[in-house]
C-alpha cells in the first residue's frame, strides 16, 4: 500500500527529449493508466519508476522516500512485462518464486506464498509446468502471480495485453481489474489501447507526442475531452470531426449549413466541430449524407458516408438499421465538442 | 528418378567420408610389410586386432604408450574447451549486457584477432609462454589457446536475442549480474553452451602446431603429435601400428561428439529463447 508522486521527472537521451518534467501523484491504491499512442514516452515514464532507468534529473517518492537512486530490487515495486519475460527454463512456480528464492526467504513460506498466489490465479494445476507449455493467458497469469507473489507496494503493467487475442484480453483486462480492487495495490498501467484505459482506470493520463494533454477520470475524459487529439483517441469508433466558422453562436459547416451553438465563443473565428457517432441522429429533415459504407454488427449499425462537401461523417445506430443511398442527419448542438481549429483546444463548454 | 539421383549423390558423399576410415580400420590389422608395398586389402584380418592392445600399453617405439598420450590429449582438449567457454562467456556477457566506458572498442579489439591467423601471433605468444616459464608445462599447452574471440562473437550472437525484458525481470526480482548469469544466462543458453563445447573440443584435440612447439617433453606429448613420430623416426614404418593409433585418437571426439548429439543439433537449431 503505497503512495507515488514524481516531481519533475524528466528523460533524455542525447538531445532527445523524452520525457520533459512530469509531475504526478498517485493516491494509495490508485490505478492510474498512462494511454498514448507510441513515441508518447509512457513506456520511458514506466521503465523511470521501475528503476530500470536513471532519470536525467527529477526524482520519485514511493511513499515519500525518495527511490530515484534505488536498484530496481530495493524498490519494492513489481512490474508484468508485455512479452511477460518469463524465465523459459523455469516451472511456473519456479518463475513465481525466483524473486523470493533470491532474497532468501524461507522454503515453507515461499511453498505457502506460490500455493496461496496460484489459488488466486487459478494455475494450481500447472506449477510444474514450463512458459512453452502455457497458453498466452496462461503465461500472462503467470506473470501476474510473479509480480504479486512479493507483496510489492506498487505495480506496474507495460501493456500486459497487447500479446493476447481478443477474446483473452477481454477477459484478462476484467481479471487484471478485478485482482487490483481485491488487492488494494497502487498501480501504473501503461497502454495504447483506449478500452484498456477507459475500463482498468481509476484516472487516466493522456499523454500527445512526449506531452501530457489530459489528466482525469476516465468518464470526464470522454465526455469532456481537453483537445481534438484526445476526442479522436478515446471512444471507439473514434469521434467526427467537422470544420467550421464561428459567427457568434452559430457555427457553419463548410456546406453552408449553419448550428447555433449553445455558446459562444469569441475570439475564435474556424474551429473543429467534434461529435460522437452515436450521437449523430437520424430525421428525415436532417442534413443529406451519402452513403460509402454500411457495416452490420448485430447490436449496432456502423454508417460511412459524406456530407454535401465531402466532410466525412460515421453514424452508429443501435439495432439493425435499413439504409439506402442517402441518410439525412442531424448534429444536436447539446452533443458538439467544440475545438480551436489551430491548437485543437477545446473551448469552454 | 530425382530421389534415386539425391540418395545416389548422398550415398556417395558418405562413401568419400567412410572408405578412408575403413582402410585405416582395415590396415591396422594386416602385415605392416604388406602396406608398404600397397597390398591393403579392404577385408579386416582378425588375428591382427591384437595390436590395439599393443599399442596402448607399450606405444610406438621410443614414444610414451598410447594410453598416456591419449590422456594428454583428452585433458588438453578439456581444458581448452572449458577454459574458452568460460572466457568468451564472460566476455560476451560483458560486451553485450553492460555499459562500460570504450565498450565498443574492447569489442572491436576482440573482433579483429579474428582476422589474425594464429599461426601469425605463435612466436610472440611462445616467447610471451617462454617468459613465464610455462615452456613443457601443461599450463603452456592450453592456456595460449583459451582465448577466443569466434566463441566470444557465437555468445554475443545468442545472448543479443535474449530479450532484455528477461533481464530487466531478473533486475526486479533482485538478480545481481552474478546471479543472473547464473540462474538465467547460461541455462538458456545451455544448447548453444553444449554445441560448441563439441566444436571447441574437437578443435583441441586436433591441435598440431602449438603442442609441437611448446612441449618438447615426451610426458607431454599429445597423441597427434605421438602419430607424426612414430611415422617419422623409424626407417621402416609400422603402418599397421600408425593406423591402431590413428583410429583410437578418433575414439574420444567420436564418443564427445556421440554424446553430446542431442544438445549439439538442438543448439544449432533451436530459435526460440
């Protein structure tokens, strides 16, 4: 149980610039996710606090001490790798157990720990087992029960689903949640992918080409995105984005078509009009949209089309939906992020 | 047609390989009188195998028994393979997992004595052994040979695909360098470990030139070196004998190779780490 707090942590290698000054404070058994697309530094910010880098200046407080000069080991925090990194000459309860072997804890506590730990991770029956004879979840669960095995203060998870099909990673993101509540650990889980962030995260921190752009819970960050770049990464599919001009509260789209806007804006002249495609409503008094592409998913209705000047539009429709050459839409004010055209800010409101 | 054609070609191939090891096999039973005038019949004689048990306890003339040359041989090629192993794996490891000052230029110091034939560095490394005082020493036999940088750039090669996930996990687990080395390293490199211990092994034993010089003491005759002389002093060359000598010197790489086979393949073979 543990609290975290970087103070101006900063990375560079050469005259690259990975990381410049994060600042960031965890609550005792917090799960914050890191999401960025890669190249956004969230791997380096994580291998900083594991201690498997030095920073180049800027420090870490695990629990208020100061950890920045501490070898990985004297960290107390234990990390699952995205490959998982198991030792492959290793049994599973081997793997669990090397941390413990090593720091020379007694034979019974340590059977006791792998017994207990397995239990907890349903891999009882393949102690004896090596990584090759696992299956990918299996190995995934392993690697779990590695880092849990040490009790650690901390946890830290570097894209931990990113080697599993679809189906296993539905499932282990709910288990990997599920076993962080139960345990009450501090956590920092690092990932690209924006359903990981938006389910496992308490908060979540957007991270833009080596700057941070968003810090908030992960409900506020989709329904109140700081900028057009974040609007686009969380939520799938992904937000519409339509130019237009401001002209006090109405806003018109390149095809002319005007929308009163429930504020203004002044000082803003174009900007970026950002909507949801689930937000997107169908009437027949709508604005024309051509239809490109219709994909049936069974519980919804994906709909790719254009509007009269040419701006790309995707509608989602709940439920199976007939649909003919041209949909007409309508854009509800309420629904619209608005977003400078320039900086892709978000404008108040 | 094609698959009478390959087993044609390969069935060839092996009697190439075979056929000179079988009239060896063959000779040392027959007449030494024999084979010198070029009267070596393919057929083994019997009643000749009794000159195994000759030449391993009493040894060409004037030379040590073969036994004792044999021994030679195996401890030499033992601890030049070992001694090499140990030494280009800590090199490699050195060179491949940590960041030293000049790391680079140590590697690439390593990198060009391979471009060195050895027979080029033989007189001053005899003259570095001569100042040491390991001239007729066992120590001078093997320690001039351990060094060696086509073990040192093999280990690199396997221990660069070695994810460095493992070792950063090894890291977190609390594995010193040591540790690590031991409890990680090495036995996921054991199969490429085991395969080139037969190649190294099989590379000491057939050591010719260094023995010749470095060791004028007969106690410290090797037993390639006990064939060259027991072909050389005698006006008339006991062939059968030469070649009873020459198929037990092929015993011992045959047996490492034998034994060693299934690490040996699955070393050269194996990808995932």
């Amino acid at each position: 149980m543990a609290t975290l707090q970087l103070d101006g942590l900063r990375k560079s290698f050469g005259s690259t610039h990975i990381l410049q000054g994060v600042d960031l404070s965890l609550a005792d058994g917090e799960m914050l996710v890191i999401v960025g697309a890669s190249g956004c530094g969230k791997s380096t910010l994580l291998r900083l606090v594991a201690g498997l880098e030095t920073p180049t200046s800027g420090s870490v407080l695990l629990d208020g001490r100061d950890i920045t000069k501490l070898d990985p080991a004297a960290r107390d925090i234990a990390m699952v790798f995205q490959n998982y990194a198991l030792y492959p000459h290793m049994s599973v309860a081997e793997n669990m157990s090397y941390g413990l072997r090593i720091r020379g804890v007694p034979k019974d506590t340590i059977r006791a720990k792998v017994e207990a730990t397995a239990g907890l991770l349903g891999l009882e029956k393949l102690l004896a087992r090596r990584p090759r004879e696992l299956s990918g979840g299996q190995r995934q669960r392993v690697a779990m029960g590695r880092a849990i095995i040490r009790d650690p203060k901390m946890f830290l998870f570097d894209e931990p689903l990113s080697n599993l099909d679809a189906a296993l990673r539905v499932q282990m993101r709910a288990e990997i949640r599920r076993l962080q509540r139960r345990l009450g650990v501090t956590s920092l889980y690092v990932t690209h992918d924006q359903v990981e962030a938006m389910t496992l995260g308490d908060r979540l921190l957007v991270r833009h080409q080596g700057v941070p752009v968003q810090f908030a819970p992960p409900m506020e960050v989709f329904a109140r995105p700081a900028t057009a770049y974040v609007a686009g990464f969380i939520g799938a599919p992904a937000m519409n984005f339509l130019p237009a001009t401001l002209d006090g509260h109405n806003a018109r789209l390149a095809s002319g078509h005007a929308i009163a806007l429930p504020n203004a804006h002044p000082g803003h002249a174009s900007v970026t009009l950002g909507i949801r495609p689930e937000n997107v409503v169908v009437t027949p008094n709508g604005l024309p949209m051509t239809v490109d592409l219709v994909e049936p998913l069974g519980s919804e209705t994906l709909v790719h089309g254009r509007l009269a000047d040419g701006t790309p539009l995707l509608v989602k429709q709940s439920g199976a939906m007939p649909v003919g050459e041209v949909l007409y839409v309508d854009l509800p004010p309420a629904e619209l992020h608005v977003f400078d055209a320039g900086n892709g800010q978000r404008l108040a409101a | 047609m094609n698959r009478a054609l390959t087993h044609g070609i390969i069935i060839l191939g092996v009697l190439l390989f075979a056929l000179p090891l079988w009239m060896i096999l063959a000779g040392s039973t027959q007449d030494p009188g024999a084979i010198a005038r070029g009267d070596l019949s393919l057929i083994p004689h019997w009643s000749g195998l009794h000159v195994y048990i000759d030449v391993l306890s009493s040894g060409g003339a004037g030379a040590q028994p073969v036994w004792r040359m044999l021994l030679v041989s195996f401890g030499m090629a033992l601890t030049i393979a070992v001694g090499k192993i140990v030494i280009s794996v800590l090199s490699a490891y050195a060179v491949t997992f940590f960041r030293f000052p000049f790391r680079m230029v140590a590697f690439w110091v390593i990198f060009i004595t391979l471009m060195l034939p050895p027979e080029v560095r033989i007189i001053p490394t005899y003259d570095v052994i001569a100042g040491f005082g390991m001239i007729n020493t066992f120590g001078g036999l093997t320690v001039p040979l351990m060094a060696s940088a086509t073990a040192t750039l093999l280990f690199r090669q396997v221990f660069l695909v070695i994810p460095d996930e493992l070792m950063e996990a090894a890291r977190m687990d609390g594995a010193g360098p040591w540790r690590f080395l031991r409890d990680i390293l090495l036995p996921v490199s054991a199969g490429n470990i085991a395969a080139l211990f037969v190649i190294l092994f099989v590379f000491g034993w057939n050591q010719y030139l260094w023995p010749l010089l470095v060791a004028t003491d007969p106690k410290l005759d090797t037993i390639v070196i006990g064939i060259v002389k027991m072909i050389g002093v005698e006006t008339q060359v006991e062939w059968n004998r030469v070649m009873a000598v020459a198929v037990l010197a092929l015993l011992p790489p045959v047996a490492v190779v034998l034994l060693m086979q299934r690490w040996f393949v699955a070393g050269l073979t194996e990808g995932e780490k």
